[in-house]
C-alpha cells in the first residue's frame, strides 16, 4: 500500500456523492485480486465480497432498505456475503474495514451502508446461498468535488465529523476511570485508531479496558439505547456488532504497523458491567 494505516484511517470518511467517472481498468484488477483471497476474522468467520456496476434497482433498493444513505453517481458497489454463525458480524466488519481501508489507499471513496439486503437487487448478484446474509454494501468511485446537499445533511444530523473523547470509551482496570496517556503507553496510536473509527449513525458503541496486571485490552460493546431489536420488522442488521469489528481491524492494524505483538483472545475478566454493555473480545500484548 502506498499509504500507512493510521495516514488511511484519517484519510477515510464516509462519501455519499460520487463524480461518476469510472474507476480505471488497473485499479478494478486491483481490487479483484484483493478480494479473490477470501480471508478469515479474527473469529474464525470467513466473508466473500464482489465489485459489481451500479444499476438503477440497487438506489431504490438502498432507499427502500432505509439505509439513510442517498448515494448518488456511484457507478460500482462492492457487495459482500457471510454465513450465520456465532460473531458472524463482528468478522464482516473487521474483512470489510480492512477492504475498505485499500479502497482509500487507491484513491477510492466508499460509505459503509448496514442494512439486511438479502431480498434486495444487491442480493442477486451475490448468487446467497441459504446460510448467507449481506449485512452492509458499499459504493466506490470517485468522490465529487462537493459533497450533495443530502449528504451534508446526513452528515451533519450524524455528528459525523465528531467522535467521543478518549476519556468517555477507555478506562482502567473498570468502567468509569478514564486511561491515562501513560498508561495506554505505546497503545495510545491504535486506541487512538479506533475513536477515529466510523461506526452506524456514528454512534461509537466501543469500550476498551486495559487490564494493568495482564498487559490486555478488554473490548466492550455499549449499545445505544432503542437502536436494535432482535425481530425489527425491517429484519435490520445488529449493526453495533459490524462496528465492533472495524475497532479491532483498526486497533490490529495499527499495531501490527507499530511492530506491537499481540492476539485476540476470548477472556472474559467479568467485569462489573454497566447497563446494555457486553463483552466482546481480547488483545493479549
Ligand atoms: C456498520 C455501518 C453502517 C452504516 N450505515 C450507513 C447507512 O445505512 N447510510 C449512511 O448514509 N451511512 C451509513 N454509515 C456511515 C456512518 O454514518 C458514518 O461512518 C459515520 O457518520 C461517521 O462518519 P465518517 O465515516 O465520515 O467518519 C454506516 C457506517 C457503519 C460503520
């Protein structure tokens, strides 16, 4: 890649207006290579993904399916699939993130959009198999030079040019005592990967622990009151989970960029928890 990881993840933001100027042949073999190697999550889940032409059916899909997301002249979209299993989504995020990321690197602008297209034009050309599910899609393409009045507005409404404090999402040994610079030590860069990580309705439902004794960070998920319901009617994506997965591509990145050695493991300290937070996931250092 031409860029590092954390010039990449400051480079990113979601684009909802495209130029329409197609993207080069080399740059699309590119892209094709990338994701010809499907590769597995750090749970063990693996995704398959495909970069497809943009066809009338897939806006209305995109507004039917209530994704918030106007795009307008986008002319390709990567679509990706990934079988139900136990943290299904989690993994989708982290593969995608990760694609999404060399996307930026060619130059390439991209918005993540969450929603269940499994009945949607997006779906057919997937050719899903039974078990599958696509849980988000991205355009990609040239970014117009000015953003569209509907994405200003997303944008705005979104808070999407803001993110929380370092002090409201990374705590010490328990919930509520704020990690120092000193302490995150040489995992201040990869934390810091993480805050700037784009997430649903930019709604930053990740929460980190370090764990002094051990030498781990902890990752919680702190889900935003009234955003999810298992059986929506709108058979919604638990969205905060793919958010889950794009912290841990960041945080993973960043460090293996930093030479800092390290593995995701399921430990759960049992922490006391506050209210709708679960634990997710490990870095062992
Ligand atoms: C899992 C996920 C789903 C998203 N779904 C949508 C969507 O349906 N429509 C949309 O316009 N933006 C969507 N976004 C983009 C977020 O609104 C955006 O990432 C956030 O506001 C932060 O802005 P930034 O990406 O420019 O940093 C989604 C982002 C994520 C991570």
């Amino acid at each position: 890649m031409d860029h590092k990881i954390t010039e990449l993840i400051r480079m990113r933001t979601a684009w909802r207006t495209y130029s329409g100027k197609i993207i080069e042949d080399h740059k699309v073999k590119l892209i094709e290579s990338f994701i010809d190697n499907p590769e597995t999550g750090p749970f063990g889940n693996s995704a398959r993904f495909r970069f497809v032409g943009a066809t009338e059916s897939d806006f209305s899909s995109l507004k039917d399916l209530g994704t918030y997301g106007f795009i307008k002249g986008a002319k390709s979209f990567i679509i990706g699939a990934v079988k139900k299993n136990e943290k299904d989504l989690e993994d989708y995020g982290y593969l995608m993130e990760r694609l999404i990321l060399y996307l930026t690197d060619l130059g390439l602008a991209t918005c993540w959009l969450g929603a269940s297209f499994n009945k949607s034009s997006f779906a057919e050309k997937m050719d899903l198999s039974g078990d599958e599910v696509i849980p988000a899609v991205t355009p990609v393409g040239y970014r117009a030079e000015k953003r569209g009045a509907v994405d200003s507005l997303i944008r705005r409404a979104a808070g999407s040019k803001n993110r929380k404090k370092g002090d409201e999402i990374f705590f010490s040994e328990e919930f509520n005592i704020p990690l120092t610079q000193e302490e995150a030590g040489k995992y201040s860069l990869p934390l810091e990967m993480v805050r700037l990580a784009p997430s649903a309705s930019n709604k930053q439902p990740w929460r980190i622990i370090k764990d002094k004794k051990g030498n781990v960070f902890h990752f919680y998920l702190r889900r935003t009151k009234g955003y999810y319901k298992e059986d929506n009617i709108f058979k919604m994506m638990d969205l905060q989970r793919i958010d889950m997965g794009i912290a841990m591509c960041h945080f993973e990145l960043t460090a293996n960029e930093l030479g800092l050695k390290g593995k995701w493991k399921d430990t759960d300290p049992g922490i006391a928890l506050p209210e709708r937070t679960q634990y997710v996931v490990s870095w062992l250092c």
